[in-house]
C-alpha cells in the first residue's frame, strides 16, 4: 500500500513518460544511508525516478538501521543493506576490515542484479565521504552528488563526476528531487509538476496492530513523539505530558506517546507526568508507526524519523524545532506548523551538545496555539 499516490494531470504523466524512451533499461544506483528520516526524505527522488523510467532497475544502498521502511517499496528493484556502524566499532579487528572491503567489492555484482549489466548512474544524496566510496565502489561511471556547500563532508566530491547545483532550493526532499531530475534528464518543470510521493509498503499486520491499538478512539487522538535521536532536540517531558492533558480537556483527543529503542523511560514520564493520565505509551515498529499515523489527527513531536514519516503519511502536523532547520528539514505540507525561539544561535547549528541549551526551552502555549490553530486547519478541510 503506498501511503501516498501522486495526482496528476495528463500533461505532467505524459511529460514523465516520455523521459522513458532510450532509457528503459537504466540500472541506477541510489545511496541514502541513514538516518531514517533522512531515507523518508530520499524516497519521493526514487519514486520520480520509477515514474520517469518504469523499466529500469533501482538498487538503494542503506544501514541495516534505517533499512525497514524501505522493504517491499514498489520503487525500489534491489535493497542492499551494510552495517558501517559495526564496522567503526570494530575497525581495528581484521576481521572488520576483510568483512568491509569484500562487502564493498560486492557493491559492483550486487547492484547490476544478475550480473548482466553494468550502473549506469550513482545518486549520492548523503554528501559524506563513506556515501561517495559506496557510490564509487557500484563500478557507475556517472556518479552524481549536491553542490560543495550542500555537501556534508566536502571531500565526498572528490568521489563525483557531476555536482548539481541544489543550493538555491530550501528543502532536502528538493534538493534530492534535483539530483533524480539530473539522473533521468528531466527538467525541473516535470519534477515540479507532481506532488512528492512516498512509496512504503505496509502488511495486513502493520494496519491490524494500529487497528488494535487505537481503533477504539475512532480517530479522536493525537500522537505524542518525544524522541529525538540528539538532547539538544528534546522538548521536556513534562510538557509533553502537560499538551496530553490540554488536548484531552480543549479538543477532546487521547494521546499516544510513541517511542523507539531506548525511549521506553522518556515515554513513561511524558505519561506519568499527565494529570488526567490521558498520554499512553505504545512502542510500534516504523510501519506500524505509519499506520497508526495515517489515523492520527495530529502529530506533535520533534524533528525526528517519526516527524518525517507522519509527514509521508499526510498527519497534520506540530513540528517542535531548536538545532536544525525547519525550512531544510521541516513538514512540507503548507498548513502544517513548526514552532521554535528566534535565537542568535540557531542559524546553521545542528550541534548536539550546546553549552547554554536553551532553543527547546518552548512554552507549552506556543505549542498549544499551533496545534488548535492546525486542527482547525484540519476541520477546514473536512468540512470543505
């Protein structure tokens, strides 16, 4: 099941169709390693590629870690998972070293399939120096990448034969779209054409357990995520538990507190930290996480894989930003809201750790405004 299908005009599928011919037999070799919303991101470049060129074989290099929401993608011919964490973890074991130099020699056969053609085109859409000796190792003899100052490590151009010039576009999921234009030969005008799509697969499990789980509430909740992956991206627990609270009494939603590995005890206290005990933690895999999200009335979280997935999923959305961007990171869907302090320190910073941590120090009333000033975007539309 896609969580999103493009609309389109008959002007825009006969513009993307067209691209196919001379093409039709084009291997494609796309690396987004991690994280996972950082892969979310990179899936509407290869659903673009997929409508452009039906027929050619798309190969996605991942981390295991970030792999799952990628199986089963209709995009997506071949899934090939590496495991670099292991590999630094391990890095001065023999062993590690023979493992990470056979698995890259494998690249080349793996992403031609059976053997019978060669790459034509590597995507590196992560910028880092690791992305570009994966894009290199596939044997492509285009290998193309963003911009130097888009790069994330500057040296990873030295792995490129073509640099696409994405400093002018805002968000990533552009920026990645223009490197897929670039592969195929699109213009920008085809691109810009359709909405993004995000091609994820759930199972008959994954849609029984969000049935299980919150089919009782009959839509009326919201989703609570109070990961996020780095500190300096954590909005406080008790204020999590606080919004619990204030959007049982005002809008009548029970709360679901998401959460991944590690987070169990975060949950926990943004639940126990609810007066009226209406915040309920529930660990879900992603796609069970997507699943529950596509009945969700609101989202409410961090900037994190599970923002990122409620946004392929079409949830409204309450984006609580403080070291990274929400213009290049942000919910794309124009009525959704991202909420954070206006801070000399905030531009460019994306620091994990920070001296005086102040940017997520966001009152709970700022984020309340949103989030009614959201679904009353959401009652709009239903009601329209």
């Amino acid at each position: 099941m896609l969580v999103d299908k493009l609309n389109q005009n008959d002007g825009a599928l006969n513009a993307i169709m067209s691209l196919a011919t001379g093409h039709l037999s084009m291997r494609i070799f796309i690396v987004k390693l991690s994280s996972i919303g950082d892969v979310v991101h990179a899936l509407p470049a290869a659903a673009f590629i997929k409508r452009a060129l039906p027929k050619a074989h798309i190969s996605w290099v991942v981390e295991r870690r970030a792999s799952e929401i990628l199986k089963d993608s209709p995009v997506i011919d071949q899934l090939i998972e590496i495991d670099t964490a292991s590999w630094r973890k391990h890095l001065l074991d023999s062993s590690t070293r023979l493992e990470a130099s056979g698995r890259l020699r494998d690249l080349r056969h793996a992403s031609s399939g059976d053997g019978a053609g060669r790459v034509d085109v590597a995507i590196d859409l992560q910028g880092l120096i690791k992305s570009g000796v994966v894009a290199r190792a596939s044997g492509a003899t285009r290998r193309i990448g963003f911009v130097s100052s888009d790069l994330r490590e500057s040296a990873s151009r030295l792995f490129l034969t073509e640099q696409i010039n994405t400093a002018d576009l805002k968000h990533v999921i552009d920026k990645n779209l223009a490197l897929a234009r670039a592969a195929v030969g699109a213009d920008a005008s085809v691109a810009n054409s359709v909405r993004y799509e995000f091609p994820i697969s759930l199972t008959p499990d994954d849609e029984s357990f969000a049935e299980s789980a919150v089919g009782h509430l009959q839509g009326r909740f919201a989703i609570l995520n109070p990961g996020g992956g780095w500190p300096t991206k954590l909005w406080p627990a008790e204020r999590f538990g606080q919004l619990a609270d204030w959007l049982l009494e005002e809008h009548k939603l029970a709360s679901i507190v998401t959460y991944g590995p590690g987070e169990e005890a975060l949950a926990n206290e943004v639940a126990a930290s609810s007066r009226a005990r209406s915040a309920r933690p529930l660990a879900s895999t992603l796609k069970q996480f997507v699943a529950l999200a596509r009945r969700a009335r609101l989202f409410v979280g961090g900037d994190t894989g599970p923002l990122h997935l409620a946004a392929a999923s079409g949830t409204p959305i309450v984006g609580i930003y403080g070291p990274t961007s929400p213009e290049r990171n942000g919910p794309f869907d124009k009525r959704d809201i991202a909420v954070g302090l206006d801070l000399w320190c905030r531009s460019n910073c994306h620091r994990r750790s920070c001296w005086h941590w102040e940017c997520m120090n966001i009152p709970l009333s700022t984020v309340t405004e949103a989030a009614s000033a959201r679904l009353a975007e959401r009652d709009k539309k239903e009601k329209a």
